[in-house]
C-alpha cells in the first residue's frame, strides 16, 4: 500500500504543494493500515475549504466528539479538502485518483461525509468514481447546492436553509432607519455563489435598502471603508476566504479586524458569531447542526440503508442578541422580538438599584473600619501560620495586609446573596407599581422579604465580628433540612436563570445538629453557588444540582453534587487554601470560608470528582439528639 502511494505521489508531476499535501495523505492513510486488524470503522470527510472557515471548524470539530460518543467501535476519521485552496491548482481528476489511492491496499470507508456546499457538489460529480458502494452523507449544506437533482439510493443529505433575508428582516426590525447594507463575503468560489444567490433574495428589499458588495476589494481596503461609513448602515457578514487579492484570512480575524474598525453594527447568520462582535438575530445553531448530523452519521454506520432517511433543511432557530453589542450601538431591548436571547449581560446595580448599592457600599465601609482598627489592636498575633484560620480567629493569625483583604473580601463575598435577594424583591415591588398591579397584601409581602434580608445581612456581619472577637458561635438546635431550603431559596433565582435543575434526597430521620443557622447557612449557599458556577459550559439538558443528606448513628452528611466540569487536577491539595480559584473573577475565599465555619461546628468537609463527570462536596457534621418541639 505505501509502495503504491509513493508511486502516485511520483506521478503528481513538479506541483510541490500537492506533492506535500499527498505525502501528508499518505501518512495518514499509512496509520490507519497498521491498526486495520481493529475494528475500526473508517469516516472519509470531504471538507470544502481549509481551516479558518468558523462556521465549518465549528460544524467539523463538534461532529467529531458527538460522533465518538454515539459509535461504539473506535472511528479513524480523514478529512481531506477538495477545495481549490486545499489542492492549489491540481484538477479534480487528480484530486478524486489521490483520495481512491489512499484505499488502495486497506480498508475502504464505511462512510463518506460532506462539509460545505462545495464538497457536496465534488462527490455529487464524482459520486461513481468515489466508492458508489459507500453511503454517502451530505451534511452542512445549504439546500440551494443541491439544486433540484434528486440524490443517489445510496445518499442522503442533512440540509440547511441559511435564510440570509431573515437577517436582513433583524436588521430592519432593530434599526428602522437602516438606508445602506454593506456585504463582506470575500473573493473565492463561495463568496461568488452566495454573491449571486443572494442579490436574488434581497430584491424584496429594493425600496428600502441600498446593498454594497465588498467582495472586489481587499481586507485592508475593507476596513478602511468600514471606519468612515454614512449614517444608516449595517455590515454584514456572510464568509470570507479570500479577497480580491488572493490572500486568505481566517473569519475569527476578519470579524475580530472589522468589529474593532467598523463605525456601523455588525450582523452575521451563524451562532458561531454571537460573542465575537456581531449584534445578533434569528441564528443558526451549528452546534445543534453538528449534532444531528453525528447522529445521522452514527445510523448510517449501524446499517441503515440512506434512502430511508429523508430530512427537512434545518432553519435558523431562536433570536439571540449579544447584550454588549445592543448597548454599544444605542439599541432598545423593546426593539427584540418577543421570546429573544439576550447573553453576555452583566449585572447592573448602579443605574437600577443606587440607593440599594450606596447603602451596601455605606455597611462595607463601617465593617472595613473596624476590621482595621482590630488589626491594628492585633499585630502581635500577625506571625501565626496558615493553619490558624481553622479557628474563630482567622482574621487575627495572618500578616495585616491578608487579613484585611481576606475579611473584607468574605463579608463583600457572603454579603451577595442577601443584597441580591433584596435586589429582586425590589425589582418586583417597582414592576408591580410600574404595571399598576401593586396590593396591599403584595407589597406587604415583598417589603416583609427585604426586611428578613436585610436581618439576614445584619446576622452575617454580627457573626464576622463576633469570629474577630473571639465570641463563642451562637449554636443551638439546628434542623439542617430547614437551612438546605432556607439556603435554596436564596439562590432560586439564578437556578432560574441558568436553567439548572434540583434533585433532592432528603433522609426521612430527623437532620438534627448543634450549630449557628446563619453561618451553616452560607456554608450551603456557597457550595451551592459553586456548584452552578460549575454548570456553566455544560449543555442545559445536562445541568443537575443534587443534594442529599444522610442520618447516621453519630454524624450528618450533607452532599450537594453537580453536573459541571469536575476539580481540576492542579488545584489538587490546595481547594481550600485562600485565594486559590479556577474562576476568571472569583476571589478564591468562599471555600476556605466553607471550611472555616465547619471545622468551628467540630466537622469536616471533603470533596471529589465524579465519575461520570462532576464534583461533589460533602459536609459532614456531629449529630444532635431531637429536641422537643422540632
């Protein structure tokens, strides 16, 4: 097999470029030969363009992960790009006789997939030089490559309807004003077909909108027209590639360059794009994409014969809009349609809530005070080591510079959730009033909930001062399914909000300790925070918060476990040492403040890895006898 790649590679004539990409080719297909006695299953992709395209990077490297997980046997998959940027000048005769002789002496693929309008039409062309026996799968492919041309028994395609108008539609809806619509699609093969499919679909527009094709000019022209544009316009951004002078750029270039240089909004049509400049719209979801072509994919190789899967062309999902960018450019959120997205939103206090924040503000600085001045009574204390902060008098037994960063940190850390509860109850007493639906009963009931926040705040700040005094905790009888919930609806509004659901295990025996409510509060507060925190960047459908507790003869365990990206490894020893975080703006304190308050109730708290994915920490405390009347 190696000895007739290397005879085909000779046969390449003096185009070196092509000479490289075969000999490439060759190890690749050289790999796959050594461990043919495996049953391996081989996936052959023929990819329109190199890489770059975000759009098609994305599509590509999600379809790879989803794959391995719905296909049992281990997948060999080789891209190669049919694309005249993949193959310089090579003809698509050679392209078809080196792709056939890389499975000349192994295996045959068990599949072959499409990326791209381009490619479809490459093994639509060649389909009975390209292993006609294989099924072939046509996939991120608009519906207007394929044309009216039905496809081969042994094909199948999953479409897509770009429904570039639609954005145009957002446009107009967002900025009504809009007069002039700039298109930045780039010089190559695909710029050109789009060119010319969509000046065809905006004619609907003719009596509104003036559309200026960017397509003959180079990247540096085009952002130098971009930062001096009239009034009224819009950018829009279809692909790139290569522009009127040949060079190549990556989209994540191109849309990073023009964002930082354009004087008007920019839009696009793809998810991939929202978070990296482009305001927003009716998206399509590649990741959604890639997945179900995975799954189609994933049938196939089980057997399933392709004329019996017929798909309709995925349309452009919900409206997403980057808050950052509708801020930036003077948009009202009255303007989105209704049910739309909007992320990257940060939390704003100040323009919505002054009062609220300056009284927050006032209390930090009173506490910062005093912390200060019981610094400064302590300084003789200041040459204790680390290990001091497991007792009451943490803030005492480190230099004078941690221990005020550290208590001030924790008080504005622990703070957070009684403030923002009174944030939301605010929030509802003013749209109440606003939409004139204010009660008696209701706002009795909100002002009622701001003022049990405002005496939780209050408890948190006597028992920090009381840790600096050296004061015993004010522990008494304590049900901790009572604090679970307490805790729970402290944070209902970000599960809420993040789309994070709760399993609950309680044990049936009474959970009876001996401990501060108040403080063994914000132990479950912050393991909870942190556990959707951990939620992040997994998928919706997959974010679960389960927390357990569990009655033994002489203790309690309270677990709370989460669905998120597990512990990492580098943190291993030192998850409770002060300011050590994997979070982008945390402060690194919330679990020694965890430990804090439990090793002063005499427990512990422990946490590890999941396996199948996730953390869980679990605090476990001594148990009380029932008290009469709990």
């Amino acid at each position: 097999m190696v000895r007739s790649l290397l005879s085909f590679v000779r046969r390449t004539g003096p185009d070196r470029r092509f000479r490289r990409l075969a000999l490439a080719g060759l190890l690749v297909v050289g790999a796959a030969a050594n461990t043919a006695a495996q049953p391996v299953r081989q996936v052959l992709v023929l990819q329109s363009v190199n890489r770059g395209n975000r759009v098609i990077d994305e599509f590509t490297g999600s379809f790879r992960v989803e794959l391995d997980r719905r296909v049992d046997n281990p997948v060999n998959v080789i891209q190669v790009v049919v694309g005249p940027v993949g193959f310089g000048r090579a003809s698509e005769h050679a392209v078809v006789e080196y792709i056939r002789s890389g499975f000349t002496d192994g295996p045959k693929p068990d599949l072959i997939m499409t990326v791209g309008g381009p490619a479809a039409i490459f093994a639509r062309t060649h389909r009975q030089q390209l292993f006609p026996d294989t099924p072939l799968l046509l996939g991120a492919v608009d519906r207007r490559y394929l044309g009216d041309a039905p496809l081969g028994d042994n094909d199948t395609a999953v479409p897509v309807d770009n429904e570039f108008s639609g954005v145009v539609d957002g446009i107009l809806r967002l900025l009504p004003q809009t007069r002039q619509v700039f298109m930045v699609l780039g010089s190559g093969q695909i710029g050109q077909f789009w060119h010319r499919q969509l000046e065809e679909q905006f004619r609907r527009f003719h009596d509104r909108l003036a559309f200026v094709w960017w397509d003959d000019l180079s990247l540096p022209e085009i952002l130098r027209r971009s930062a001096t544009l009239p009034d009224k316009s819009a950018i829009y951004y279809v692909t790139f590639g290569t522009d009127a002078a040949g060079a190549a750029y990556a989209d994540d270039r191109v849309v990073a360059d023009l964002h930082a240089a354009a004087n008007a909004p920019l839009f696009a049509a793809h998810s991939v794009y929202l978070g990296a400049g482009i305001v927003g719209g009716p998206l399509l979801p590649i990741e959604d994409l890639s997945r179900d072509t995975a799954e189609v994919a994933s049938r196939l190789l089980n057997g399933t014969p392709p004329r019996s899967m017929t798909f309709t062309a995925r349309a452009p999902g919900l409206a997403m809009y980057d808050w950052r960018e509708l801020r930036r450019w003077g948009i009202p959120e009255s303007r989105l349609a209704a049910g739309s997205v909007v992320r990257y939103r940060p939390p704003s206090l100040w323009s919505t809530y002054k009062g609220t924040v300056l009284s927050a503000a006032g209390a930090l600085a009173v506490q910062s005070l005093l912390i200060v001045a019981l610094l400064y009574q302590r300084r003789a204390r200041q040459r204790a080591e680390l290990a001091s902060r497991k007792n009451l008098a943490f803030a005492a037994d480190v230099s004078r510079r941690q221990t005020m960063s550290a208590l001030a940190s924790s008080i504005a850390h622990e703070l957070v959730q009684p403030l923002s509860a009174i944030i939301h109850n605010a929030k509802a007493g003013l749209m109440m009033i606003t939409a004139n639906r204010a009660t008696p009963d209701a706002v009795g009931e909100i002002l009622s909930d701001i003022e049990s926040d405002g005496a939780q705040a209050t408890q948190i700040i006597d028992r920090h001062r009381a840790m600096l005094r050296g004061r015993r905790l004010d522990t008494r009888p304590t049900d901790l399914h009572v604090v679970l919930q307490d805790s729970l609806a402290l944070v209902a509004h970000d599960m809420r909000a993040r789309q994070i659901e709760a399993n609950l295990d309680f044990s049936a025996s009474p959970c009876i300790i001996t401990g501060d409510p108040v403080l063994l509060q914000q132990v479950l507060v912050n393991l909870t925070m942190n556990a959707l925190d951990a939620m992040a960047d997994t998928p919706p459908e997959r974010r679960r918060l389960s927390i357990s507790t569990d009655v033994r003869a002489a203790d309690v365990a309270v677990s709370v476990r989460d669905t998120g990206t597990g512990l990492p490894p580098e943190i291993n020893g030192n998850l409770f040492t002060p300011f050590v975080t994997t979070k982008p703006h945390g402060l690194g304190i919330g679990l020694t403040i965890v430990q804090m308050i439990v090793e002063a109730h005499g427990g512990r708290v422990s946490a590890h890895n999941n396996p199948d994915g996730g953390a869980t920490f679990t605090v476990t405390l001594r148990r009380s006898e029932t008290p009469r009347g709990l």
